[in-house]
C-alpha cells in the first residue's frame, strides 16, 4: 500500500510537468503542488488533492512568494521535482548576454532559489530534477541550454554532497521528448537566430529539427515513469538517462573533446546537406 506523500512540481503548464502533476495525483493520499507561470493558464482545482500556484522561474519576488505560499499550507515537502525550463538558442557570437543570464535564471538560479526556500521543510526528502542529455556536452546553438543544465546538475551534486538534511537528489537526463518546448523554443529564439548571417543553412536546420522534435520525441510518459519508479526507491542513482539518445550522449561524453567535436561537426554537416 503506498503512503501519502506530498509533492511540489513545477512547470506544470504542459509537457512532463503536466504529466507529473497528473501521475503523482492519481493516490488520492497525495497531495500536489503544482506550479504555472501563465497565471491564464492556471486550471480550476478539480482535484482535492492538487493545489495549483502562481511562479514565474525570472522573478525572485515570485518565488519567494511561491515558498510563502507553499509553506503556509504544509509543513513537509516529500519530494521536490524541478521541471521549468527554456531553450535559448544561436550562435554564441551574436547571443545577447542579457539573453544568457535569463536562460540561467530559468533553468538553474531558479530552482536553486525555491530549494533554497523549502530547504527546511525537506528534512529526509528528494530533489528530483529534470535535466537533459544536453547536459552531457555542447550542441551546437543551443549552447546556452547544455550550459544551464550543467549547471544544474553540478550545483545539485553538490547540494546531495554538503547538505546534512539526508535530502537526497536524482538527477533525470531525457532525450527528445514531444513537448511544446520545441515549438516555444522556435517562437522565442527567431527573431533573434532570423538575423545571425552567415548561418542561415545551420539554424534553418535547428529550427525544422525543433518542430520535428515536438511530435516525434519519445512521449512524457516514458519520462513520468522513471521519475514515479525513482520517487519510489530507498537508494536511487544520482542520475539516470530517458531514451537511447540520451544514452548516447552520455557514452560520447566519454571521448576525447577534440573527436567528440569532429564527429559532431560531421554529423551535423551531413544531416544539413539532407535537409
């Protein structure tokens, strides 16, 4: 029989988040907080036992209003599942720094910042977040994105070395998975990648890549699953891959930097010509 536990989950608007909130909802016993940044997109409390919130991952005044708002419900987070994301993408050359410090904010200063606020209530807990298998190594033009994920997971590392609240933390790296980031990622970062010349033919390339990525990614369900089985052991890895791509970046880690560049460069050249 499964225990009753309580969980806080963002980036619940869509895609694994919106799975999550949906598998760990399903024992009544539960109880979930769910977090949305598009306050329009925040959906009526149908189930008893969700709790829907208000966070915007760029404003330090929402998070901190987040934790407020969490901690004036309950008084234990079981398990803390850190999902918001974005992709910022283009050529490192023509990428606005001020774009590179949000890509940051999002995906890694964010999450810090809401562990940071519910760190005393997660005495025995978990962290899970949702890396990727960019977090392995450089993919060209969405070097920001691999950057904030390393991040993440090194920041985290850390935490699961330092802390002496036995918080334990399980880093979940996906490879493609068929969620609206893809569109999203295409809708933010083109008016910028529109006017980077002399790369045209590569971000061309990225653009139609993401838009494939939205429909022929594996489905988040194979995601929800290793965060539910995870969520469930004694002793969990510290990190686990979702998808023989990701599994694939993680053995391509494994090389020298200098071939792990040349068969990229290739790669990518060959897939272009086709395109």
């Amino acid at each position: 029989m499964l225990k009753s536990k309580t969980y806080v989950i963002t980036g619940s608007t869509s895609g694994i988040g919106k799975e999550l909130v949906k598998v760990f909802s399903k024992n009544p016993k539960n109880v979930v907080f769910a977090g949305y940044r598009n306050s329009a997109k925040i959906p009526p409390n149908l189930e008893k036992n969700v709790i829907n919130f208000y966070i915007d991952m760029t404003d330090r005044v929402s998070i901190a209003n987040a934790v407020e708002f969490i901690k004036s419900k309950i008084d234990r987070v079981d398990t803390l599942i850190n999902v918001a994301g974005c992709v910022t993408a283009g050529p490192i050359e023509n990428i606005d720094t001020n774009r590179l410090r949000e890509q940051f904010d999002v995906n890694t200063f964010s999450h810090i910042e809401l562990t940071q606020g519910l760190v005393d209530i997660l005495d025995n807990g978990r962290i899970i977040n949702i890396s990727s298998m960019a977090s392995f190594g450089n993919f060209p033009f969405i070097s920001p994105y691999c950057a904030s994920k390393r991040a993440l997971d090194i920041f985290f590392n850390a935490f699961s070395l330092e802390n002496h609240r036995n918080i334990k933390v399980v880093s979940i790296k996906p490879g493609v998975i068929a969620t609206p980031i893809w569109g999203k990622s295409v809708e933010s970062n083109w008016q910028y990648l529109d006017s980077c010349k002399d790369y045209e033919k590569e971000l061309n390339f990225i653009k139609n890549n993401a838009l494939k990525n939205s429909n022929c990614g594996l489905d988040v369900s194979h995601v929800a699953k290793v965060v539910l089985q995870v969520d469930r052991m004694k002793n969990p890895k510290p990190s686990y891959t979702v998808g023989y791509d990701a599994m694939f970046a993680k053995i391509l880690s494994l090389m020298p930097q200098g071939v792990v560049n040349k068969l990229i460069k290739i790669g990518m050249k060959s897939r272009i010509s086709k395109s």
